[in-house]
C-alpha cells in the first residue's frame, strides 16, 4: 500500500475508536439515571455571591 493509503486507514481506525468512545460514555453517563436540575433556592444563593 502507498503512504497515503496508510494514513488514510490510521485517520479511520482513529475516527472509528473516538467514535466508539462516544458511545461508550454517553452509556456510561446516561445509567447514572434522570437528570434532575438543581433546586432554585441553591440557584439564587450562588448568583448572589457573583
């Protein structure tokens, strides 16, 4: 194979993994459960401090 060929399978074995990788930690961070947003109360206490 040529050169470019080479660097052409690396680049996609590469985008490939980055890809799986997303995958995996979208899974991983959605069996934490349901996103619950924070109490309103905690909100206004930190913006008072800004």
């Amino acid at each position: 194979m040529q050169r470019s060929q080479w660097l052409a399978v690396f680049t996609g074995a590469i985008a490939i993994l980055l890809g799986v990788g997303y995958l995996v930690l979208v899974q991983i961070l959605d069996m934490r459960g349901e996103m619950i947003p924070a109490p309103l109360g905690t909100l206004a206490r930190f913006y008072s401090f800004l």
